[in-house]
C-alpha cells in the first residue's frame, strides 16, 4: 500500500527559494540605503548666514559673540547685546520627519522672549518643507514665548498636509529646549531625604502619572507632591547652564512649600547664592501656585545681589513646572486619522489578495480620498532620505508600515498589492482607466523601449544621490502634489499629464514613467529565481560601496 505524502516538497522548495531571493533583494535596497548613510555629509553651522538670517529681526546686529551652549549673542556696533540666536541641532538631529530630520533658527530678546522661530535647513521631502515654510500660522505659534515653555510639547499646530515633516520640527524645538535628553544631564534619582525640609513625616515618595511629579506619602496617608524640572523637560540656562530644580507643593496642589536646586550646570558664587537664599528665607513658601503662575518679577520672591541671571532661572523654571502640573491633560483623544489609515492599508492588504474586480474601483476611489486627506505615499525621495538620515518609528509609524507593505509582500509573496490597490496616485489612474472604455494600446516595439524609462530614472535618481547630489528628488515623481498641493512645477506636470494619459493608455505611468514602480518590479519578477537584474543591481550597489570607501 502507498502512501501519500502530506506536503509536495517540490512547492516547499519553491517556498524558500523565493524568500531566500525576496530577502537578498531586499537586502540589496538596504545595502544602497546604507551606502547613504555611510557617505552622508555633515554641515557646520554657517554663522554668517545664521547672522543674516537673525537680522531680519535685529537689523543693528553687526557680529555675533561667544556662544554659550549653543546661544550666539548678537551684538550691535556699540557692543549692546540685542537678543540670542540658536538652531535646535543637534538636539533635534534624530527627529526624523517623512524621511529626514529639520533644523530650526530661533531668535529670543534679551528676556529670552522668542522674537523669531524660522526654517534653517532640512533633509526631509521638499514638498512638505515647502509646505511647512509657507505656513505662517506654524512659525508664529512660538512669537512671544519664553525660553522655558519652548521644551513643552504640547499639542503644537501642525501643517496639514505636511503633519509629519511639521511635527518633527515642533518635536526638535522642543527637544533643543530639554524635552529630550536633559535627564542625562541630572541622572541622579530623588531621595527622600532632599524632600524631608518640606515633608519631615514623609516615609516614601511614589511616581505618579504625571511628568516629573512624585507623591509623597507618610504610609497610607498623602503628604503632597514634588515636581523636578529635568524629569518635565523644563530646561532655563542662569548664568552659564541650567538647573535640576525641586518644587514642593501641598496635597491639594493649590500652595507651594517651597523650592530647592537638587543639581546644576551653572557656576560659582551665583548658584550658593541663590542656592543658601532658597534654604534660608524661602520666599516662595506659603504662595499660591495661581499667584506664582501670574507673577511678572523674580524679586518678589528671591532678592539675591550680583546673581540676578540665575535667580530669574530658578523664580522662571517654577513657574513653568507649575503651569505644566496644572494644565496637563490625564487623557488623549482617539487616533481617528491614524487608525481609519491603518485600517485603509490592511483592507489594501487583504484585497490585494483575495479581492476581485468588482472591488477593484471602489477601493480605488478609497485610495484617492485617503491619498487626499492623509498624504501618505512611497516614493524614492523617502527612501534616499531614510538612507541618508535614518529613521525612527514612532513619528513615521504609518509610513513605515506603508513601506513594508509596499517592499516586504512583493519581496516574499511576488504580489505588488501597494501599486495595484493601495498607490493613491495608481488608483487615480485606474479611476480615470474606467471613465472611458476605448483605450489605446501601444506597438510592441514602442512599448518595450518606454518601458526603460522608469528604470533609468530609477538609476539616475540613486546615482546623484550616492554622488552626494543636494537635488530635490521628490521632484521626480508626482506623489507630493497629493499631500503639499501644485508648487513645484515639475511633479504637478508629471502629476496632470499621467492623470490625463490614463484615460487613454491603461497605467501609462505606473508602466512608462514610475521609479517606485520600478523599484517594486525588481522584487517581484521571476520570483524565487536569481536572474540578470539582481545581477546587475548587486553589481551597481557594489561600485557605489567601494567608491565611498576609497
């Protein structure tokens, strides 16, 4: 009696095959990604430029002086000191935007006011930037407010269209301002010892859900709370550095106890001063938080001679915990936008799959809306900047899953489900395919040689990018017209005329003019087979390897 077997091992070889070529294809795009990143330049800050930009604001400021953690005093002809100017590198260097980070100029007057928060430069896609630079209500947001709430991320006004690119800006000005990495600087954990002055009962101190607030308890029975500032991201340079500062408020969180300084950046004699005058006279003990919130000078608080600087820190930094303590929010709202586009790309998913044809345009009509509303695309200018810069996932999450989507499923599955349901700009075209049933069909010959041309613009888009061109690639394809509108003269040509070719000749830019498509072609043909373009493109990656290393 024979047997059957229960799996054909001629289809399981095929299986590994295929992921064995899927994951050496992708492993290729990641080399070329990696070429980038090991060939990426870094540019100094251009005073110069940083000089002119600051005398849009301060026209009699002819130099800048020493900078002091990366503040540049601007000085006029007379010696006055004008105001400040900053950028927010490097702090906001791993605050990456659709696929790169940005870096801001910040100009502040004398009292650290912001007079002037303005573009500085960017590695992430033009057409947000652009977008982003265009938007006057975005850079205005900031005029007016002190240095300290500049570290306060707290629901900033974004760019529509350009959410991504807008938030890493506001992120990275915040991050520039400590909200990111000051708890470095002051990583030395509260004991409960630093807060008996105030709570001499206190038995044990309890994180709360808040940002820098700990509860302090005698057993079972609640004494007040502590607020710090390097663990609330409030981050106010006195003379020459910032302050780790401690606020002591009673339980029912309406009177200070008082303040203490538990670390500090900032040098001698000020700090004692400041320091002894906190220990011994307590100003701050006994006022209410809404009367400090509101109050307009350090001096009624702390009368400290010749360290005037660094007690406006201390008397500035409190109020802002303060005010941070009493207007943070418990809860978030619902990711509506988030989670209706993640739902869009695992209905793509699925349909990709096991959809059929009648599915086929109302999906596409999805595509369109959700390309409108959310922007969100793949395309080679991503790519390059991702290659460049890296990329984090958290502000980028529904674009790296689009990503995946888009570059894993054809690698291991030969199925191209991202340009055949979810591409907003194919679904357009697949749109405008069915408005019209007589259509063309292009001559054999004429047919194959235009379809070089999506390759070669692939090639020459890799080719000046590796050779460190500064280009805007985004230019190169339409995809940033769906989320930053008609700027650019060129991806709204590519935009319009691939719109108006597709009511004649099904996809014509998807077969005769898409790099992204290309790009997607390469891991889905002869799957499970290496074959003369893996050949060629392992070949092209490794002249671009040994050209950087040499």
């Amino acid at each position: 009696m024979s047997t059957i077997p229960d799996k054909n091992p001629t289809q399981g070889t095929r299986r590994w095959k295929r992921w064995v070529v899927g994951l050496a294809r992708l492993g290729l795009i990641a080399a070329a990604m990696a070429c980038l990143w090991y060939h990426r330049h870094d540019e100094n800050l251009d005073l110069n430029a940083c000089l002119k930009a600051a005398q849009e604001v301060y026209p009699d400021a002819t130099s800048l002086g020493d900078p002091q953690e990366g503040w540049f005093p601007l000085v006029s002809a007379s010696t006055e000191l004008l105001g400040w100017v900053t950028t927010t590198n490097p702090q906001a260097e791993q605050i990456q935007g659709y696929s790169g980070p940005s870096e801001l100029l910040v100009v502040v007057d004398p009292q650290r006011c912001v007079k002037k928060v303005r573009f500085w430069k960017s590695s992430d896609t033009a057409g947000h930037v652009e977008s982003v630079r265009r938007d006057s209500f975005f850079w205005n947001q900031w005029i007016g407010r002190s240095e300290a709430s500049l570290g306060n991320y707290e629901s900033p006004q974004l760019v529509s269209g350009a959410s991504l690119t807008s938030e890493a800006m506001a992120r990275g000005l915040a991050a520039r301002f400590g909200a990111q990495g000051l708890a470095e600087n002051f990583t030395r954990d509260l004991s409960l010892d630093e807060v008996k002055a105030w709570f001499p009962k206190a038995t044990s101190l309890q994180k709360t859900d808040r940002s820098g607030c700990w509860e302090v308890r005698e057993a079972e029975q609640r004494l007040g709370f502590v607020l710090r500032s390097s663990r609330m991201s409030v981050a106010v340079r006195g003379f020459n550095g910032a302050s780790d500062i401690l606020v002591a408020i009673d339980s029912t969180s309406s009177t200070v106890l008082g303040i203490s300084l538990a670390d500090t950046r900032d040098n001698e004699p000020y700090i004692t001063d400041v320091r002894d005058e906190l220990r011994f006279t307590n100003g701050f003990a006994g006022v209410s938080i809404r009367d400090l919130i509101a109050s307009s000078d350090h001096t009624d608080f702390l009368l400290v001679s010749g360290a005037s600087t660094t007690a406006r820190a201390v008397w500035t930094t409190a109020q802002e915990m303060l005010r941070r303590h009493t207007l943070e929010k418990e809860a978030k709202a619902f990711p509506w936008r988030l989670s209706l586009g993640m739902t869009w790309l695992a209905m793509g998913v699925w349909l990709g799959f096991r959809g059929g044809k009648k599915s086929r345009g109302l999906f596409a009509a999805c595509s369109v809306v959700a390309g409108l509303t959310l922007g969100w695309m793949v395309g080679q200018d991503q790519l390059l900047g991702w290659g460049r810069n890296g990329w984090s996932s958290l502000p980028a999450l529904p674009i790296l899953t689009m990503t995946a989507i888009a570059l894993v499923i054809p690698a291991f599955t030969g199925k191209n489900v991202y340009c055949s349901r979810i591409c907003p700009h194919g679904a357009a075209q697949t749109l405008a395919g069915m408005a019209i049933k007589k259509r063309w069909a292009l001559p054999a010959k004429l047919h194959h040689t235009l379809s070089f041309f999506p390759w070669l613009t692939l090639l020459l888009i890799w080719g000046l990018a590796l050779a460190g061109a500064g280009l805007p690639f985004a230019h190169a394809e339409p995809f940033e017209v769906w989320s930053t509108g008609f700027y650019a003269l060129l991806p709204a040509a590519i935009f319009t005329l691939g719109l108006i070719m597709a009511f004649f000749l099904p996809q014509g830019y998807c077969h005769y003019g898409c790099p992204t498509g290309a790009l997607l072609k390469f891991l889905t043909h002869s799957p499970g087979r290496w074959t003369r373009r893996d050949g060629i493109a392992a070949t092209l990656v490794g002249i671009a390897w040994l050209a950087s290393l040499l």
